[in-house]
C-alpha cells in the first residue's frame, strides 16, 4: 500500500486572478519555532513604534490675557470648554475648530476663581470679587447656526448676580435641583431664584477657607470639600451639616469624584502626591500616586472612571491609572507654565490643562493615538501592538522603553532630589527601629496621610 | 423585542455577578435566559436552547439565530477545569486571583480550539506499508513505487544528470525550489515543481556548499576563495571577503545569520540584514568538513576531523557542547526537526551512524555500521525519517527505532542504489516526500512516502505563494528578527523570570536597613512565613529558625570536641515531608586559640591542652549560668530610670 502526499496546485492557488490566496494552517509549534522569540521581537518593536508616534500635544487656545484658573466641561457635549482668567475674563471655546463662541471680557473683577455649566446650558462663576455670576451661555441664537454677531456676545449681562460677605474659591451647581454650593471661608448653598444663600454649612470647630468643593454625582446631595487647614470635609446638604472630616497631613487643592464609582474620590494634595479614597471607610486612601515634585494643583478623572489627570506646580501633567502607583503618562512642553486647572473631555480622549501662561492647552489622553480616521487593518494593528507591549512589559527591554520619558531637567533632578530625601529619612528611621530608639509599630506611609477623622 | 433585550441584560448582569475568583465548579449554574450562552457555539447550534417562557414567540424567534458575541462569551461564567488555588490566600490579592483565573480559563479554551483546528488539516500524509506478512518496504524499488502511485506524484522521481562535479544542493524553506552548486562550478536555481529555471551560472572555480538566504530570491555559494551573494537572476550581489575557504554554509532564518565554517577551522556569523560579522570563533579543530543547524534553537553543530563534534552559539566563544562522536573524522551531522531538535545522527569516517539525544549526552542512543564504504551523508526528513547516503546506496530509517535503544542497525524503510559515486548530498524535501541525493553524475530525486510534512502554515512558508506574499513575508520576517544574542540551547527561556541574582554572600542582611530589603527577606526576619509556604510548614520554618538562634547561643562559647570545618551549614529541617526551605545557620568563625588547640591537638592528649579545653568548658557553662540569671533578673527586676540607657536583651 503506497500513497504519495501531494499538495494539488488547485486547492492551494486562487481559483480565479483577484481572488485571495487560500491560506491552510499548522498550529503544531514545530512548524512555529522561535515563536516565544519572534512575538518579544514584534512587542520591542511595538514599544520603540509608541515612543515614536508619542505626540501628544494636539493645540493651544489661546485668548486670555492673565493665566487660567477654572475650565469647566458642559455634560453630555463633546465641543464645549469654558475657561476662566486671572483677569476676570471667560471664554466658552469650541474645541473641535479651536474658536471663541463666547466671551465675557470682564465677568469679574479679579480671578474667576470657579467655573460650572448647569444642566440647561447656562455658566456659573465665580470669583474673588465676592460674586457668584449666572450666565446664559447658550452658543447659538436659535438653536443652529452660531451667534456671529460679535457685539451680542461681547455684551452679554449676567442672568442673575449673587453677593456673598469674602471672596469665593469655589463653585459647583447640583446635579438636578436649581441649587449651587459655594465655597468662601464657609459653604453657602444658593438657590438660583433667591439673592442670599439658603443655608450656611460648616464644621464647628473649623476655620478653613475652601478650595474645593464638589457634589457627587450620583448621591447628589453629598457635597465634599477641601479646605486650607488640611481638612477634607462632606457634607449632606439635606441635613445642613457635615457628616465625617479628616484633617491630613498637608492641605489638599483640588478633589474630583469618580464618574463611574461614586463612593470614590480622588484628593490632590500639597505633599506632591494624589489620593484615592473610598468615602465608606476613610481611615486611610486607598491608594496614593507619588510622582509630582511639588505641590498638586489640579486632577480629574477620566469619564471612564479608569485614569485621571492631574497637573501641578511642576510644569506637568501626569496621567495615572487607578490603583498604580506611578503615573502612566508625563506631558510637559516648553511654554507651559504652573497647571492650576485640569480637565478630562467627556469622550475621555483628550485632556484640557489651563496654565499660568494663560493658555488653555488640548492633549490626547493616549500619547500615540492617531486623530482622524483610520483604516480597519490600521486599528486592529494598534490594539495587537498594544497588546503585545502590555504582555511584555516585565521584559526588561520592553518595559525600559514602555517606561522611559524624557523630563525637564529640573523635575528631572527635583525627582531624583526627592527620591534620595525619602531614601535617607526611611533609612533613618529603619536605623532608630533597631537600635531600639523608636518603639511602636511599623507604619506604612499610607497610612500616615490621616491624621484623624472627625465625626 | 423588549423582552429580548431584558433577557441580554439578565444574563448580561449574570456575567458581571460572575467575576469573582473561582467557585466549586459542581455547583450547576442556573440558567434562566434563552440568551445564555452555552459552551462552545457548535454546541449551541446543535441543541437549540428552550426559551424561558414558551409564550414569547419573539425571543424565540430570534433567539435561535442569535448568539451572545464570541468576545462576550469568553467571560463566561464557566470556571476552569483545573482550579486555580493559592497557598495562602491571605498574600494574593484578590484582582490577581482574578486574573490568574482568567487565564486559567483562557488557556484551557485554546486548548479546546487548537483541538478544533485539527479539521483544518485536509492533506494526507503519505505512507508506505507492508501489506502480507513476507513483504517488506524496503524490497520495493522506485519504479515499483512510481508505477503505483498518480501521475501527478511521479514527478517527484527525478534523475538531473549534470557534469559539474559532485553536487550539493539545498532545498528552500518553502521546499518549492532548489538550488544545486557542481564541484566545478556549476551552480542553478530553480523551480523543480514547474521546472522554472531561476538562474545558471557557470563560476568556473570549486564551489563547495550553497544555501537559500531568506528565500529562493538570494542564494550564498562557498567558493574557492569568498563566500558570494547572487540574487534570483544570478547577478553577483556581495562578495563576502571575511568568509576565507569556506567548506560548509547555513543560513539561520529567523535570526537573519549566515553561517559558515571551512578549511581554517573558523566559525563566522553574518548578520545578512546589516550586513556585518557578529561573531568568529576559533573552533581550534581545524578544518571542517561538516555543518547542521537546530532548526529550533538555531544551534550550530559541527563536525571535526578528530572526530568531535561541537555546539555554537553566537555568544559563546568555547563550544556550548563538545563530544568525542567518532574515533574518525565526522562526515556529515543532521539534526531531528520532528522532536524540536532532540536527537543528532551522526556518520564518521569509522563507517559508523550513530544517533545521539541532545538532553543527554552520555553514550549515544543508537549506533550501526554504515551500509558500504566511503562517506556517508545523513539528513533527517520533517517527520523524523533518516536518511543515510553512503557507498553506493541510500538508506531510509524510520522514527520510532532510529531511537530506540537497541544494537545493530534499524529495520530499513526503503532503500535505493546510485552507482554514481560519490554521494556528496542528501537533502528531504520540506512538504514533500522527496530525498535529493547529489552525486558525481548529477541529482537524483526518489520518492520517500511519508516523509514530508503534509501541512504547511502559509503564516510561515507557502510554497503556493505569490511574488507579492513573498514581498511582505520578507518584511515581516525582517521586522521580526531576532537578536543573535537570544541563541541559546534552550530557546525557551525568553519569556520566563530571570533567577534571581546570587546573593553576596559577604554581606551582612543585618546590617542592611529593613525597608531595603526585599520582601521574603522582611517576613522572615519578622518570623512570618513564606507567602509560598503552607501554612503547616511556615510553622515549622518558625521553629527551626527559632531553634537556629538557639543554637548559634549555644556555640558562642567554645566548644571542645567540635571541630567541624564548615562556616556554613544547611540544615534540613525534616517535618515529615513537604516542601521545605532549608534553614542556614551561620556559625561563628573559628577562633585564634581554637585553631591554635586543633593544631596542637591531632592524636595526642597533651596535659596542657586538656586543661585549657576543661577551663573553656567551665568558662563557657559560667556565661550561660551568668546569661541565665540576667534574664531571669529582667523580668524580675523593678523599672528605674536608667533603663533607657540598657543595650535591649538579648533573646
């Protein structure tokens, strides 16, 4: 019995010019040597190919005189950015084409210290000229077409106007009702259609003044704040009081609940790192992001709940992904100056920064992602590269080139500074424990951010 | 269509409950939505699933054609056959139990896919058998195979007659082309399936070994002086001067190195894609006549004249292996690619093939006299077929008892006369079961049924493919070069975790500050257990190393009658089994007077010794009484102020 393996030309060539080659596989690993091998090759390759596309600067806009201190997101509109100035002025862009719809050059007398769209459209402010501003911001005149008139726009008036007794730091309007908080050296609620606040929240024992200050998005009654004598505060504005505080061991600067998570918040603090944490047991974060080398001025989550931005006094911002400890990604440019805003768009693909140089800069979330649109075969190249870099991260190679960034020499030299400080304190107080000197238990530096937490 | 989507949503909500680490898989998972989805899709096309509520006649309508998306179903709630289980769970966080269960299942599905593609494999191996009890294989000669196969097989059998010399040839990648080299210095590429000439040159100088590069578009020829480049057409591409009178040529593949060995007895790695000498090794065995490569470690294996044989890599400059093979010359070496390279068949100028296992180097596996005289050429087929081309014959083994162990030669397969003397060649033909035998009159093909490989992954080679498949194949394979350095007898070792580093033995762990020190090191010196260890085990490992210490009390006074000479000790602590570490107890180093007493001591009883040995032992008995009593007193003791000033006790 003789047979004889033949391979017939007809079933291994197309039948007819223009049809696709017939394709036959062999999973049997002899006939896939080195695949271990050739696929370390592909994700080094993968790796060096994202470090290469990395430009993750998409534009500026520009328009304020002074720098920016407030930007404000409109819910459930992709184009939308309002941004607030030192010099007291507001600017509502349109991202996609990078133009002013809306400017109101003199809303306020000093810093517009606080931003906010409410549901209907319209813009909140407020600054340190003791005033809250309630402003129609609506773009266009009759529901398409853009206002082109450049006077009706210059010479918008406020809808309505509250006063307050100090200078406001913070503002944020509740999710449904026709209520807003602000923040001063105590917490006023507003009611939109009455001149003086409703109610005046404030711990007993405290003389904060706030810098943030937010309501939840889903407990819409549950406001958190964080104040300068180091505190961290929610309140329940059904019962006018505050439910838990903790004091921590530097005063915070901004805070930003998760979107998809809600018992979750995210704290930037002056000690140069960020804080998640869970608000049903705050005995300590539940994770800390170190990285900065100084103080966190701003952070926001990404809508997706996953990662957020934070930008700080270091020139940076630095994207993070939730419970890692180190930062995903570190955008820095040339001009760029202190970050004292920070804000996720709502498709989560790019993030807004306003900076002391009074520009309001636009950056993709994902470094190497390519705008436009892009060919099938072209994204499912990228999702097996990204696959493949996260595969092999823990190589060596492919980590190192994953990981590497290139920083400004001073944060550069200020990090390894830091790292060295920490360093030598731990070693110091690892020397104290042995020899005896220091008793008590080993406590993680995690748990040294609580200080207490008030009822 | 509503109650549709509430069904998805019910199931999906089922999913998202179910993503918790691994449950006992006896517990039946309910099943309350027509949605659900079940096991694999073919089996849910066979059994098509009874809707919750008979009544609904559009989810069952739909339902029967609809399927929960193949990426939505991979979540399943299924848990995997083999549990995944942790020794203490307590270290394992949770997300990483999570995931480790995801893999765990995901694994096992590609198992059951790869079960799967075995329907794609359509083609038939070949296959010659003895059908009565008197027939034998090896008594049928090629016409009576030719005449019992198609016609579109009979190809395969074919006689080149060609007055070049002897010939080498060399099969490519694809097996689809071949490309031959005369001793005198005729040299072709060609298309022996259509017959497609690619080039012919006439070098008119001694050519003696050629090899494809990537593929049929590039070939090297070993040439009297250089090794050269010529592409398809045969125009002279390089001529490679760092390549001096080259005997044998290999090309490694995916590694993109050309590698040659001649009469000066140096190993040279050209890197073809940058063009340049990665490595030369001097294999200080003189002139080599004979070269094979592992196709799956990219190992080098050569042949010497005294018989031994060595194993290179790039990055090693001494030989990974090296073998006394032969008590002659080593003639011809090839190696098994139908078990990932494991066994080698050697053939020697002692007219002997042997056949050795390359994880095991003691003794060869099989060993037999060649059949007739002269050199002996040995290639192994894709699927574990020898062949032997010595004298005037050529020999075919098969698999199973080339390595069994047993005396005398395999049974033969099939076997074929060329008088044509010498055969310098034997080459298998990948996916083809073809042997190509180069001899002085020419080339011979015969027909070896079963020993190609009857599926080719058009991933990796396609004899079918077109100009433009081969262009991109070029440049992926070019893309996903891998570096020389990653050579290595086991090709496996990309990927895993490094060992960890050797400890420096000198240093302290004391002295190092605790935050310094990894993790493991921590535990231990709190006296917690080994996150690794079970419970039962962790205890003990706290007993032992809290007898350590007891110990290394013990022996700071000095004891008389030990004289054990190790600094350090391993000891094994037996806890009636299990996995245990061993607990290192460091002894303190041997003092002056000790090694002055040892010295002085050997057989002899000396007065003086014995009496400083009997003051030592009293001394050492004081300082445990004195040591004793303290502690005793510490806990006794009323607290004054001054005990802060107190070294803490020693415990």
């Amino acid at each position: 019995r003789i047979s004889v393996l033949h391979h017939s030309p007809s079933a291994h060539l197309p039948s007819r010019s223009g049809d696709p080659t017939p394709i036959s596989r062999n999973l049997d690993p002899l006939s896939h040597p080195f695949a271990k091998a050739r696929e370390r090759a592909r994700a080094l390759n993968a790796a060096k190919l994202d470090r290469m596309f990395a430009k993750p600067f998409v534009g500026s806009l520009d328009g304020h005189i002074d720098g920016v201190y407030s930007l404000a997101k409109k819910p459930g509109i992709l184009n939308l950015i309002a941004s607030g100035a030192g010099d007291g002025g507001i600017i509502v862009h349109d991202l996609p084409t990078r133009t002013k719809l809306l400017r109101f050059p003199a809303a306020h007398k000093g810093v517009v210290s606080g931003l906010c769209f409410t549901e209907d459209g319209r813009l909140l402010s407020c600054g340190v000229d003791r005033l809250v501003k309630l402003w129609d911001a609506k773009t266009t005149s009759d529901g398409d077409g853009l206002l082109d008139d450049e006077d009706s726009r210059a010479s918008r008036e406020p809808l309505a106007t509250f006063s307050g007794s100090t200078a406001f730091n913070a503002v944020d309007h509740h999710r449904s009702d026709q209520l807003f908080a602000t923040g001063s050296n105590v917490v006023h609620i507003w009611d939109e259609n009455k001149s003086s606040p409703i109610s005046t929240l404030s711990f007993p024992t405290s003389t904060e003044g706030i810098t943030a200050l937010k309501f939840n998005w889903s407990e819409s009654s549950v406001l958190a704040t964080t104040g300068t004598d180091r505190t961290f505060t929610l309140y329940d504005i059904r019962t006018a009081k505050a439910e838990r505080r903790l004091v921590l061991n530097f005063r915070c600067n901004a805070l930003s609940w998760n979107p998809t998570f809600p018992t979750r918040i995210l704290l930037a603090s002056e000690d140069h790192n960020l804080y998640t944490f869970d608000i049903r047991n705050l005995s300590k974060p539940t994770a800390a992001y170190r990285g900065h080398v100084a103080a966190v001025m701003s952070c926001d989550w990404s809508p997706t709940g996953n990662e957020f931005a934070s930008g700080g006094w270091d020139r940076t911002l630095r994207i993070w992904r939730e419970q890692e400890r180190t930062s995903r990604d570190i955008y820095h440019g040339k001009r760029m100056q202190r970050i004292f805003t920070t804000a996720y768009t709502n498709d989560s693909r790019f993030i807004l920064t306003g900076s002391d140089d009074g520009n309001v800069r636009i950056w993709k979330a994902q470094a190497s992602e390519r705008l436009g649109v892009s060919h099938g075969r072209d994204v499912a190249a990228r999702q097996y590269r990204n696959k493949l870099r996260e595969q092999w991260k823990n190589d060596v190679e492919v980590g190192r080139i994953n990981r590497r960034r290139y920083l400004p020499k001073s944060v550069y030299r200020a990090a390894q500074t830091k790292i060295e400080m920490v360093r030598a304190r731990q070693d110091r107080e690892g020397r104290l424990r042995e020899s005896g000197a220091k008793e008590g238990d080993v406590k993680t530096e995690i748990s040294k951010v609580v200080i207490q937490e008030q009822d | 269509m509503d109650a549709l989507i509430e069904a998805g949503n019910k199931a999906d909500r089922k999913r998202r409950r179910s993503y918790g680490p691994p449950k006992d898989s006896s517990v039946p998972q309910s099943r309350d939505s027509p949605l659900d989805y079940k096991g694999k899709g073919k089996e849910t096309a066979k059994q098509p699933v009874k809707p919750a509520e008979e009544t609904d006649a559009v989810v069952a309508s739909i339902s029967r054609n609809t399927t929960v998306p193949r990426t939505l179903s991979k979540l399943g709630s299924k848990t995997p056959k083999t549990e995944v289980k942790l020794e203490n769970n307590k270290f394992t966080p949770w997300a990483f139990q999570h995931k480790l269960h995801h893999q765990a299942r995901w694994r096992e599905e590609a198992q059951e896919a790869l079960e799967d593609v075995e329907i794609l494999k359509t083609e038939e191996r070949g296959v010659m058998a003895a059908e009565g009890l008197m027939e034998r294989t090896f008594k049928m000669t090629q016409d009576d195979i030719v005449n019992s196969i198609g016609e579109e097989q009979r190809r395969y059998r074919k006689e080149w007659k060609l007055d070049g010399g002897a010939y080498r040839s060399r099969y490519s990648k694809n097996g689809r082309h071949i490309a031959i080299a005369g001793k005198r210095g005729h040299v072709a590429s060609f298309d022996w399936l259509t017959g497609k000439m690619h080039c012919e040159l006439e070098l008119r100088e001694t050519c003696r070994d050629i090899t494809y590069l990537n593929d049929h578009s590039h070939f090297a020829v070993a040439q009297k002086q250089h090794v050269y480049i010529y592409d398809q057409q045969g125009i002279e591409l390089h001529r490679l001067r760092e390549h001096i009178d080259i005997t044998r040529l290999e090309y490694l593949p995916y590694h993109w190195l050309l590698v040659s060995v001649g009469n000066p007895g140096v190993l040279r790695y050209h890197d073809t894609s940058i063009g340049r000498v990665v490595a030369t090794h001097k294999t200080k065995l003189g002139a080599c006549q004979s070269m094979a490569q592992n196709p799956h470690n990219a190992v080098i294996y050569l042949g010497h004249q005294n018989g031994t044989v060595t194993l290179w890599t790039p990055n090693l400059d001494e030989p990974a292996v090296k073998l006394l093979a032969h008590l002659g010359g080593v003639t011809s070496l090839g190696v098994d690619p139908s078990t990932s390279g494991r066994y080698l068949a050697t053939s020697g100028m002692d007219g002997k093939v042997k056949v050795w296992d390359c994880r095991n180097w003691k003794g060869c596996v099989r060993e037999w006299e060649q059949r007739g005289t002269g050199h002996a050429e040995v290639d192994w087929s894709q699927k574990g077929f020898l062949g032997v081309a010595s004298g005037g014959t050529v020999n075919v083994y098969t698999p199973p008892s080339i390595i069994t162990e047993h005396r005398g030669s395999p049974p033969l397969y099939l076997t074929h006369p060329i008088p044509h003397r010498p055969l310098i060649s034997a080459r298998f033909c990948p996916y083809t079961d073809m042997l190509t035998i180069g001899h002085a009159n020419g080339l011979s093909s015969i027909i070896v049924p079963g020993a190609g490989e009857p599926t080719f992954d058009s991933s990796e080679v396609d004899p079918f493919e077109s100009k433009k498949m081969r262009r991109e194949r070029e440049v992926h394979n070019l893309l996903d070069k891998i570096q020389p350095d990653l050579i290595a007898l086991d090709p496996d070792f990309v990927g895993t975790v490094a060992e960890p580093e050797a400890q420096d033995e000198f240093a302290d762990p004391l002295h190092v500050a605790s935050h310094r020190l990894p993790r493991w090191e921590k535990l231990k010196r709190a006296g917690m257990p080994d996150p690794g260890m079970t419970s039962a085990s962790a205890n003990e490992a706290k007993k032992a190393s809290r007898q350590g210490r007891e110990d290394d009390d013990m022996e700071i006074g000095y004891s008389a009658s030990d004289t054990s000479e190790s600094e350090y000790e391993v000891d094994e602590v037996d806890n009636g089994g299990g996995g245990e570490a061993p607990v290192v107890r460091r002894k303190k180093k041997k003092s002056a007077l000790k090694a002055y007493l040892k010295k002085a001591g050997g057989n002899v009883v000396d007065p003086t010794v014995a009496r400083i040995k009997a003051k030592m032992e009293m001394r050492r008995k004081e300082i445990q009484l004195a040591r004793i009593k303290e502690r005793q007193a510490m806990v006794h003791r009323e607290p004054s102020a001054l005990d802060r000033f107190r070294r803490p006790p020693r415990l």
